[in-house]
C-alpha cells in the first residue's frame, strides 16, 4: 500500500478503505460488507446514501453554499431554527448554530456564564459536571468532560469541573441499591452546590443518558426530576448535553424528555445532520435568552461555518426525513426489540454484565464474572473481532481503570429493519465466540 500521510487515530494501525455506503450497510474496497451497528460514532442516524438529503446537498449547492453569518441569514438557517424550535418541548426556541458537538457543548458553557453576567452577577462561572460524562475534545469542552484517558495530557490546561457522582446503578459509586438509596446521586449535587458556593455556580451539564463514557448508562425514575429542582433551588441552570442522545436516538426527540424535564439549554450535534455535513447547535430557552436581548444582545462565540447554509439545509431534509418516515417512534420499537435480543445474548456469555439503554443507544459492559462485576478490557478485541465478521460497534469508557467497565454501544441507524437486526445480532454473536 502506498505510504499515507493522513494522521489516524492509531498511527500505525491499518483502517480498511471505506468505497460507499447504503442504509444500514457500509462496503469497502474490498467490497467486504459492514453492518452499521453504531452509525459510525452514533452519527449517521437514517443510513447512508438516502436519495433525499444528496438532492438536498445539490440543490443547495446549485445556489450557494457559504454566506457569513454576520453579514447574510439564509431560508435555510432561518427555516432550520424555526424547525427545532418546534421540534424541541418547551421554550427551548432559539438555535446557535455550530459544527460540532465539542462547539455546541462549549457554547452553552459560555452562553450559561453570559446569562449571568447580563444580570451583572459575574462570579457564576464554574460549570458543575459529572465524573463518567464526555462534553467533547475542545479545551472548554473537555473541562466539563469526566473522561480520564482523554483529559489526562492535557490537565494543567483544563478547569476541574467533573465534581459529582454519575447515576451508574449498575456500579453505585455509593454502593447502594435503588430505590432505598434515596438518589444519593441526585442529592449529592446539592452538597457539591453548596460546598462550592451556589454564587460560583452558573450550571450544571449532563447527558441524559450516559454516551462514550458509560455506555449507555440510564438513571435510575425520579434522577433527574430532583436535579431540575436542585438547579432551580439554587439559581443554577441545567445544560442537557443532547449531542449523542438527541433527535431521535432514544426514542424522544431529546433524551430528557423520557423524564419531563425542561432543560435550559440544550446541545445537539451528530444525528443533527445524520452525518451528510457538519452541524450542531446550541438550543436556548426564551428565559436564557431575556437578558441577553435586553442587554449586550451579542452572544460571544461563533464559527466561520456557523449557520451556514449548505449545512442547515442538509440538516433541514435530514429532520423532514425523519419526521416522513417517522423514525423516532420506529428507532424505539426496534431499540426495544434489538435491547431484547441482546439481553437473552448476555445469558450465554460471562463475560456480559449489563445489558442497558433507551432506543437505538445500547450499551453492554464487559465483567470478568457476572457476580463480582470485576471490569475486565475487552471492548478494544469485541470490536476487532466485530468489524472482522462485518460489523461496526463503539467504544465506551471514561478511562478510569477499576472504577467504570468497559463497554461497547450497538446505535444502528434509526431505519433498521428488523431482519438486519437480527443479522447484526447473528454477527456480533459470531464475535463473542471468538472473544470467550
Ligand atoms: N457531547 C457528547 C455527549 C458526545 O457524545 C460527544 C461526542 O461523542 C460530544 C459532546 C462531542 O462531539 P464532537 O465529537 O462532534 O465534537
């Protein structure tokens, strides 16, 4: 092979030439078949080569592709706020548009210290987040990220902001049990609230459903009705981090609202665009925006690609796609089918100790036995031994030897059938036998 020169994310490893892609299938080179089983990095949401979006990508391109934000809006921008303001509950009805979800999260961090100082209080400007939480790679982002192996080079340069405890009943970080351990998890912010000082504070961020870090870790009913009130007790807002979990992927149009929890702001990316371009955002609610209208009016952060149009309308047609084809509700149907199929899988091996998730974001942890739940490395070999029997799965864990487990998530796209789920099933079944 002819030397390359692109930087990979493992330099010496050799990555197959990927050719095309259609629906839940991806073909190389070689013309070897893979099954998306993780749509890339929880990404490519409808499948790959959908006519509708590539008429999209052209007929926007036939008319312009970039215009600067600060000097033009677009009907595609414009259309795409209007849309997810619609789409998301609440008063969740103004979008900054970005490229990806390290922007979008970093974004509301700025956007929440913004609030703040527009009502000229100026020391709310630390974020509180959890451990096992990945917010993105960008030095704000990674900050707020409790992702050891991704943070652990670069510490002189990041705040300390992971500072409470993750929902994670599967390893209680108080080794309790729900219900009877009163969601000490939740109650914990409080404390942390309080020891900080509720002054230094401007908000707290989560996924609603633990993504790259945990492997879909779900909280346990009532988590995140007591830190909606915690937050509010406290003057803090709450920044749903929405980027893995968003439009669609676990069954809601948002994560947090399998819990009727109105978040203030909230960060998209990923399944925004499916990934047929580059797009996130930043939602922001009416009461977060009210100061900053009626003060400084300008919003301190933006990108050279911020709102512009090519993006927005690809973003545009993957939402319509979506919303056509009702794949919200059928990603839940199948989430469920496929999360039943795989937790009679874990019965056969060992080595499975939790099977979990909503919708199409699956996680499953690896054990060295099932009673003691002693984590054991085995994500690195499943996944090679899945992409060698032609199917992709994700990488799940915060780095932290001994203290989370490491998983893999299956986040097919949304429009898989149900004989491809149980294709996907068949051949990481074929993978497991090889890891035992
Ligand atoms: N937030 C969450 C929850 C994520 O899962 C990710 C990426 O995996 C990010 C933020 C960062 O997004 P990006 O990689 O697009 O910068």
């Amino acid at each position: 092979m002819e030397r390359s020169y692109l930087i990979k994310p493992i330099l010496d490893a050799v990555y197959p030439t990927i050719d095309y892609g259609k629906g839940v299938y991806l073909y190389d080179k070689n013309q070897k078949d893979y099954i998306d089983g993780s749509s890339g990095a929880v990404t490519a949401s409808i499948g790959h080569g959908v006519p509708e979006i590539i008429k999209a990508i052209n007929d926007q391109a036939n008319k312009v592709s970039f215009v600067y934000r600060s000097q033009f809006t677009s009907e595609p921008a414009e259309r795409l706020a209007k849309k997810l303001s619609e789409l998301t509950p609440g008063d969740l009805h103004w979008s900054f548009f970005v490229n990806s979800g390290s922007e979008a999260t970093e974004t509301a961090m700025k956007i929440a210290i913004q609030y703040w100082q527009e009502q000229g209080i100026f020391t709310k400007n630390k974020i509180i987040s959890r451990f096992i939480s990945y917010h993105g790679i960008t030095l704000g982002a990674l900050s707020m990220s409790g992702h050891v192996g991704r943070r652990e080079r670069f510490i002189p340069l990041l705040e300390e902001f992971p500072s409470v405890s993750a929902p994670y009943c599967y390893r209680c970080p108080f080794k309790l049990t729900y219900p009877s351990c009163d969601l000490l998890c939740a109650s914990e912010l409080e404390k942390t609230i309080q020891r900080m000082g509720k002054q230094t504070i401007a908000a707290f961020i989560a996924e609603p459903i633990i993504g790259a870090a945990g492997g879909a870790i779900v909280p346990p009913e009532g988590y995140y009705q007591e830190i909606k009130e915690i937050c509010e007790r406290n003057d803090i807002l709450f920044i749903a981090d929405e980027v893995m979990t968003g439009i669609g992927r676990t069954g809601k149009m948002l994560a947090i609202e399998h819990w009727n929890v109105q978040p203030d702001i909230v960060a998209l990316g990923k399944g925004m665009s499916a990934g047929y371009t580059p797009m996130a955002a930043t939602i922001v609610s009416d009461r977060v925006m009210e100061p900053i209208l009626q003060g400084s009016k300008v919003i301190m952060s933006g990108h050279t690609y911020s709102a512009n149009p090519q993006s927005a309308a690809v973003s545009l047609a993957v939402l319509d796609y979506i919303e056509k084809l009702q794949l919200i509700d059928r990603g839940h149907m199948m989430g469920n089918y496929l999360l039943h199929k795989l937790a009679t899988l874990a019965n056969e091996f060992s080595f499975i100790g939790d099977v979990r998730g909503k919708g199409l974001l699956i996680g499953i942890e690896f054990v060295y036995d099932k009673e003691k739940k002693i984590p054991i490395k085995l994500a690195t070999v499943v996944i090679q031994k899945a992409m060698e029997h032609g199917l992709l799965v994700y990488p799940s864990s915060a780095g932290e030897e001994g203290i989370t487990g490491d998983a893999i998530l299956i986040s097919p796209p949304l429009v898989i059938t149900k004989e491809e789920v149980d294709e996907l099933v068949t051949r990481l079944k074929r993978a497991l036998v090889e890891v035992e």
